[in-house]
C-alpha cells in the first residue's frame, strides 16, 4: 500500500509539470494547445535514445529532451502564428498525434526498439549505486520521489516569478487577444512563440523524467486523452494560478487512482451489496465510472466556480 | 517651408471585395493641435486608421510619419515609432487590473525579454517602480486612481474609454490616435474627456480623433477633416466645416446618419 502511494505521489508529481506547463501556455498566455501531451512524449524518447542509444549520461539526456520539446514547442508556434484562436487549437492536436505516430512507426536500430513495442529498459539515474549500496527498490522510490519534488517545487517557483515579470504581464495581455498588444507594440508572435518553448521544456522535462522512472514507454501512453486530463486538472485547479495546477493534479489523481482503493476495500470487507451498488464496484464499471466522474466534477466547476478552485490572483498596486 | 506634418496620408486606397472602403484618401495631421476625423457611417474612418497603425493593409498610397515611411510595417513596429492608438470599444485586458494594464502599456521594457528578466532583474525592478510612479501620475489625470486594482472589466463603459487613454499615454507616444473616444458615454464624461484631453494637449501631445459627436468635436478639436463614401469631401476649421452644405448632405441624406448636432 505505501509502495502504491510513493508510486502514485510521484506519477502525480510528474503530472503536476505538465499542468503547471499548460497553465503557462492556457491560463496566462490563453493558447490552447491541445497536444500538450507530445511535449512529454518527445521528452521521455528523446531522453532515453540519447541514453541508451547515445552512450550519453541520463543528466544529458534529460537536458536534450528537455530542449528537445522547447524545439518541437517553437516549431509548432512558427507555422500556426497567424492561425485564429480554434483553428489553432486544431493544429496542436494534430501535431500532438503525427508525433505519437511518427514514434509508433519508426524503429531505432533494432526493429526492437521503437515502434509499437516502444522503448524497453531504459536506465534510472543513481540505481546501480543504490544496489551497490544494499539499499531496497523501496529505498530507490522514495529517492525518485524527493528528486521529482524537488524539481516540481523549483518549476513552480520558476513560473510564477515568470508570471509576475513584464513578459508574463504581456503573456496575460495576449490571452484576451492581439489587438491591443499590438498597438501597445508588443510582437504578440514572438511572446507566444515563447510561451509554447518554456511550456514545451517543462513538459520534455517531465517525460524525460518519467521514462527514467518507469523505464519503459510506449506509444500508446501518449493517446490524446491525457492531454484532457491535464486540461482537467488545469481547468479545475483554476486556469492562471499555478497553485491551482497543482490542486487540480492532486483532486484528478487521487480520483483517476480512487477505483483502485475502492475496488479493494469493497473486496476485503466482502460487503453485502446491494444488486445496484455491487455492480458499480465491479472492476469493469468502476474504471469508466471515474472518467465519467472527472466529467462531472469539470461541469460542476465550470457552472459554479468558473475560476476554478483556486481563483487567479489579482496583484495590488493600492496603498 | 512649412514643417512637415506629424502624419501624412498620401492617395492611401483600400477595397473590401467590391466594397470601395477608401478612395484615395490624403491628409495632413500637423503636431500641437487636437485633429478630428468625422463621417457617416461606413464612410471609411476606422478603416483608414487601421491602415495608419498596420491593422489593415493599403491597396496603394502611402502613409509616413514623423518623416517615416510606414505603410507595411507591422502594428507593433507602427506603435513602437511612437503612434499610439485606441479600440472603438475599448479591448483593453479585463481580466487584468487598471494598473496591470498601464504598466503593460509602458514601451521598452527591459523585463520583456526573457534574458533580461533572468539576468537584470535590479534594473527590470527600476523601471518597474519607474513604470508605476508615472502610470499613478496619468491614472490621477484621467481620474482613476481611485481604480487601482480593480479589473478592467469591471469599469463602466466611460471608465474603459478613459483607461484606454491613459494606456495611449503610457507609452509617451508621438501621436495617439482614438477611435470614438466618447461613443456610448454619458454626457458629463463627454466633457470631462474632453477637457482631458485639450489639457493634454497644451502640455504638448497630438492627437487624431474619430467621433460621431459633433458638440464633442467642435469643443476639442483644433481642425476637423470629413469623410464620406471613402473620399475626403472637407478640412478645415471644425464650425466652418460643420456649417458646409457638402458635409450636412453627407450627414442628413442618410436615415440613420446622425445630424450635426
């Protein structure tokens, strides 16, 4: 169980990133990108054929992911520039999947490596010292976990100094569109060619991390929908604070993982269920059932607490 | 010689599908005087704005300014010349606070850029309190200093008129021009932003001004040029124009034209 809870802290902290990345592009610079997710995809592939394909250390590999997603974030901002709101949004889903499939279709070396198999025993940073040490995979984990911590508390601590400064004031300025900006002289293209690389390097930095942890990715870990549980977090934390990102990883997690616990505790007390209840603690409802959960929990926010959880915070200049 | 004109138009056209928008429209906007542009409806005058400010781009003709050529330049690069201008219904951020919009506003900022927000921050921090001294200066000038930290949205549709103009002034232009600054407002706000913006203008800045309201235009502006169907019909002083018959007809033949007041 307590092994369950590092694992689930720490995938979360992970996520918690890439919602902390999206609240940049969405909540301040108001892009909606849909393909949040190929910035993590491109991060964990990146990283791990740079290690294990490379010969490189997994401190390298995680930089060349990192900026590897930042690239790939310029260049979906480059082409789309003067692309309208909607139309936008389109093309991030779209780049999201030709990513996903370019990974699906192409082997590295081996007919092994890549494609639909994905990428198998990817190194983890420090564990050969850890076995050396006599130390326990448990040991390890809880390492992972303070190292995830660590630098999700620096990212967030990063993002909001960015958001305070004249380039996040003029970030918040575009989220309610070009115009004006504009005529105040600011190159609206360039700030949010910006936005998409900062968002882009987080979000590879995150995927760098989590190949390293898990060991093992696949294509099939990087489907759109995990794009929209990020966007649920965001949306519910409240889109513009960071905070918020990160409340609304801790709520969307805690209730993507709930059925798990739920599943186990109706076993082990071997209720007596009635015929309705028994059927929605069947593995086979309880796993659907909590999406539908996570849809109705984002109604809910956005008809009654339109600004999330959390609400964006107004900085005072009164005195 | 006569010294060159802050703003000159030269033969500037522009068609909309078959819609002729501007006919080949000259105008000279002098500096130290108020300049009003007035006409019908669909007569051409925010379009021609948006040609001076790069929002819209001209079929021909050419527009310069400050002794520039600026015709085709992007909007942002117009405004960084030191042109500065208004929306007609007053975009200006409303999910952000009145003084997050006037900081915004300011020009040169060192924190827009990433490096320099990392790596300078002392001097980003100086011209941040730099920033905010001047912006509480023009925000007590356009009476809302009271608004501080209310958020844009929250004003009253005068109140967003006269944010936009203290944002225009923030950037120390060389030229602002408004778009119906005083549309939907109600009558003292009318006069009130009208001696706004005559005592700025003895303070030294220019401005050109589209408007419909004729009782506003005659009391702010210095000299007054009319547009109808996209061609220049008068220019002058704005009691003689207004009185022309040319400028009535192009006013009352049209049901829904407002009569020169």
């Amino acid at each position: 169980m307590t092994e369950f809870l590092i694992y689930l802290a720490t995938t979360g902290g992970i996520a918690a990133m890439l919602a902390l990345s999206l609240n940049l592009q969405y909540g301040l610079a108001g892009l909606v990108n849909l393909g949040q997710i190929a910035f993590f995809m491109i991060g964990g592939y990146v990283s791990a054929i740079i290690v294990m394909l490379g010969g490189q250390t997994i401190a390298i590999g995680i930089l060349g992911g990192t900026v590897a997603a930042a690239l790939f974030g310029i260049l979906m901002a480059l082409p789309t520039a003067r692309l309208r709101q909607d139309y936008w949004a389109i093309s991030t889903l779209a780049a999201a999947e030709i990513v996903r499939l370019f990974f699906l279709n192409t082997a590295f070396g081996s007919p092994y490596f890549g494609q639909a198999f994905g990428i198998d025993g990817i190194p983890q940073p420090y564990r050969r010292a850890f076995t050396e040490a006599g130390l326990t995979t448990s040991n390890y984990n809880l390492f992972y976990l303070g190292l995830v911590l660590v630098s999700l508390l620096a990212i967030f601590l990063i993002l909001r100094w960015l958001a305070g400064t004249p380039f996040g004031r003029t970030l918040k300025a575009i989220r309610e569109g070009d115009h004006v900006p504009l005529a105040l002289g600011k190159k609206v293209s360039g700030f949010r060619l910006r936005a998409m690389a900062i968002g882009g390097a987080v979000g590879g930095f995150a995927g760098a991390l989590f190949a390293h942890y898990n060991a093992f990715i696949n294509p099939e870990y990087f489907v759109p929908i995990e794009t929209f549980i990020i966007w649920a977090m965001v949306i519910l934390g409240g889109a513009g604070n960071f905070l918020g990102a990160v409340v609304g990883t801790v709520i969307i997690t805690t209730i993507y993982n709930s059925t798990r616990f739920i599943a186990s505790f109706a076993s082990q007390r071997d209720l007596e269920l009635t015929p309705i209840i028994g059927f929605i603690f069947e593995p086979r409802v309880l796993g659907p059932l909590r999406m539908v959960l996570i849809g109705l929990m984002i109604l809910l926010v956005i008809l009654y607490l339109p600004r999330g959880l959390v609400p964006e915070r107004r900085r005072r200049y009164g005195r | 010689m006569a010294a060159e004109p802050l703003l000159q138009v030269r033969d500037v056209a522009r068609r909309f599908g078959g819609i002729v928008a501007l006919d080949g429209v000259s105008l000279d906007v002098p500096a130290g005087i108020v300049f009003g542009l007035i006409g019908p409806n669909g007569s051409g005058k925010t379009t021609l704005l948006n040609i001076i400010t790069g929002f819209v781009r001209a079929d021909r003709g050419t527009v310069s300014f400050d002794g520039r050529p600026i015709r085709g330049l992007p909007s942002y690069r117009i405004a960084r010349l030191g042109l500065s201008r208004t929306f007609q219904s007053s975009r200006c951020p409303q999910r952000m606070t009145v003084m997050e919009n006037m900081l915004l506003a300011a020009a040169n900022q060192s924190g827009e850029s990433l490096g320099a927000a990392i790596l300078q921050f002392r001097r980003v921090r100086a011209e941040e309190r730099a920033n905010l001294e001047r912006a509480r200066e023009i925000l007590a000038t356009v009476n809302l200093a009271a608004k501080v930290d209310e958020l844009a949205g929250n004003l009253s549709g005068g109140q967003k008129k006269l944010l936009s103009l203290a944002q225009a002034l923030m950037s120390e232009p060389k030229l602002i021009l408004l778009d119906e600054p005083v549309a939907g407002v109600n009558p003292i706000l009318v006069q009130e932003i009208g001696s706004v913006i005559r005592s700025l203008c003895d303070a030294g800045r220019n401005f050109l001004i589209v408007e419909h309201n004729m009782s506003f235009i005659r009391a702010t502006c210095d000299r007054v040029a009319v547009l109808d169907t996209g061609r220049l019909i008068a220019e002058g002083e704005p009691d003689e124009v207004l009185a022309r018959e040319n400028v009535l007809r192009a006013y009352l033949a049209r049901p829904t034209a407002e009569a020169p007041a």
